[in-house]
C-alpha cells in the first residue's frame, strides 16, 4: 500500500493509480493553480473515490465543451462536493461555469471560489507550485497531524482546503500552517470533520 502519510499530487495519468489512492490526488484542469492530495485511503470508501473521479472527469468535459472553454478554473471533488478555483474574464462566465457543474450527475454541492480577473500568470502559477510544495512538506513533516486526509489547491496565492480532519485541533493545526507558508495571501478551508452527519456517506 501507498506511503498512508503522503500521496503527492498526480494528473490523470493512470486511471488504475488514481483508484488506488482513492481519489484523493485532484484533477487540474487549468493552468493557473497548483494541487496536492494528501491523504489516507481508509477514510473514504473506493466507490467514493471512482465517483469523484467520474465527477471530476465530466465537470472538466462540460467546461472544455463550453465555448467558454474555461482554461483557468481548476475542479476538485470530494465526496460529491465540488470546488471551482480559478479566474474568469467577467461574471457572467462565473456564473455559467458553476450551473455547468450543478448539471452533472452525482454533483451534491459546488463551491464556487472562481475569481473574476486576470487568467494566472505563468509567474503566479510558479508561485503557487511553491507555496503548495512548502505547505505540502510542513505538513508531512508535522507529527501533530498523524492522519493526512486533505486535497490542497493554490491559486494566486490563495490556499484552498478541502477533504476530511479528525477534529477542530487538527484542522486548526493545518490552517496555521498554511497560513504561515511564505506568499500565502489567504486560506480558505472548505474541509469537513470526519464526524459531521452532513458528510455524503454511500
């Protein structure tokens, strides 16, 4: 089995990868934000992790379909819960972007954090590189976290959180962490606890 401490972030090379780590490692579809899945299989379920995928996939084909095409919004799933990160050129193609998302099957939620501006720079997508390797290693190598189960999204400058914590510590503990990490503008966690009823359980 996968190191249970770290899964590094991968691209859809390798559907049969993927699954193995239970969808924890998100599909990027834009340029412009960098991604990383740290995770541990046992929290979730592997059908959890095939529909996530299966969703992931059909939201990125919807947008690329679009005559908006969207080449700057990146999609994350976790449990049915969708996050679109990224920029637009005006609102109305915010707007449009996420009733895509709300028209595919299986989608439980979209948590719209697209930005309307300038599409990232080739500058800011390097940056955020860094900043998601920096908090990726902080928090592999902090062992107050023992139980890894976040997807990690940065999008000029901004860290996004998503996944499962074990309780208010722990995700406090995350946030911190993020928030300290060089170049970091702001964090927004859109993480669940593992207990919380809410959870789209199958």
């Amino acid at each position: 089995m996968i190191n249970r401490r770290l899964v590094p972030a991968l691209a859809a090379s390798g559907l049969a990868l993927s699954l193995s780590l239970q969808a924890c490692a998100p599909l990027a579809i834009g340029a412009g934000a960098a991604a990383v899945g740290v995770g541990v299989a046992q929290e979730r379920s592997f059908g959890d992790g095939v529909d996530d995928i299966a969703i992931r996939t059909k939201v990125r084909s919807a947008f690329i379909g679009d005559p908006n095409s969207y080449p700057d919004i990146d999609v994350n799933s976790v449990e049915g819960r969708v996050l679109l990160t990224g920029t637009v050129s005006n609102d109305e193609a915010r707007r449009q972007a996420v009733q895509l998302a709300w028209k595919v099957d299986d989608v439980a939620e979209v948590i719209d954090e697209i930005v309307v501006g300038e599409r990232t720079s080739a500058y800011e997508g390097g940056a955020d590189a860094r900043i998601e390797t920096a908090l990726r290693s902080r928090l592999v190598a902090d062992r107050k976290i023992p139980n890894l189960n976040y997807i990690i999204i940065v999008s000029q400058g901004a860290v996004h959180l998503m996944g499962l914590a074990a309780d208010e510590a722990e995700l406090s503990r995350v946030t911190e962490q993020a928030r300290t990490v060089a170049g970091v503008k702001k964090v927004v966690s859109h993480v669940q606890f593992k207990s919380d009823p809410a959870r789209r359980m199958r």
